[in-house]
C-alpha cells in the first residue's frame, strides 16, 4: 500500500507511540549497578529538561521512554551486597575458568543491566552464569561447546 493512503497521527509525528522498553522480571544488582542506574536516571532527567527546553518532541519520547524504563528499574531493584564467601560462585562473584585449550577467562556475574561481557561482567541469568553459580574450585562445568574448570573465585 502506498503510504499516501495511510493516515498519520495528527500532526504526522509517528515518534509519540513509542513502545515501553521491555522489563524483565528478573532485577537483583550490585551496589555498583544501582550506583549506575542511579547516575543514568540523572542524566536521563537532564536530556529529558533540555529536550523540553528545544520542544524537541522526538527526543522528549525517546527520553521520556528511557526514564520511564530506568525508574521501573530503579523501584524493581534489589541491591546485593558482595559475597563475603569464596568457596561457591556467586551473584557478584568474578570466577576465572580454564578452557580446554588452556584459555583462562575471568567474569564477574551481575544483574542484567549491568552486564557487558566484553568488559568481562555476566548476567546472572545468562546460561555461563546459570552453569557457574553454586560451583567450586576445581569443577568443571559445560561452557559453550567444551568444559572448563574453575581455579579461581574471588
């Protein structure tokens, strides 16, 4: 169909239907990753007061949508002190496993929005995180398409 034919909101500005970001029922976090959130709400407001400020409508629901997501967060959080206990893995412990090959790699597992395995942090939901947590020095666990065995938890 061509879209003469379609209608548009008043106005043809399509941006103010922006759907909510979805919101997973899962939310424990670090004190770290609420420090975080806390910091990204913050600057939200503040590009939410200059997008108000331009009556820059596009940005104010791009904003508007992200604020939203982050005070639902925000209110959903529960905040989890640092294991004092070593012996198991953990939510907020880094565990380094060898591979196979002889690749040690070391990951700290956290909540979902903090988690940015490249920067070597894992959601707790993750299945690497799943296959980890409750595990001690010395077992192997199924990663990926091989074994690895954990030799360190901290």
């Amino acid at each position: 169909m061509s879209s003469a034919f379609v209608r548009e909101p008043e106005g043809g500005e399509a941006f103010e239907d922006l759907p909510d970001r979805p919101v997973s029922p899962h939310h424990l976090v670090t004190p770290s990753g609420l420090a975080r959130m806390d910091e990204e709400i913050e600057a939200l407001k503040r590009r939410l007061a200059g997008a108000q400020a331009v009556d820059d409508k596009a940005e104010v629901a791009r904003v508007s949508r992200d604020l939203r997501y982050w005070n639902h967060r925000r209110l959903t959080a529960e905040m989890v002190p640092p294991p004092s206990d070593k012996s198991h893995v953990r939510f907020g412990s880094s565990v380094s496993f060898e591979r196979k090959d002889g690749r040690i790699q070391t990951y700290r597992i956290v909540g979902e929005d903090e988690a940015d395995p490249a920067k070597g942090s894992i959601s707790y939901v993750s299945p690497l995180a799943q296959a980890l947590m409750g595990k001690e020095i010395g077992d192997v666990v199924i990663v990926a398409q091989g074994e690895a065995e954990i030799v360190e938890i901290r």
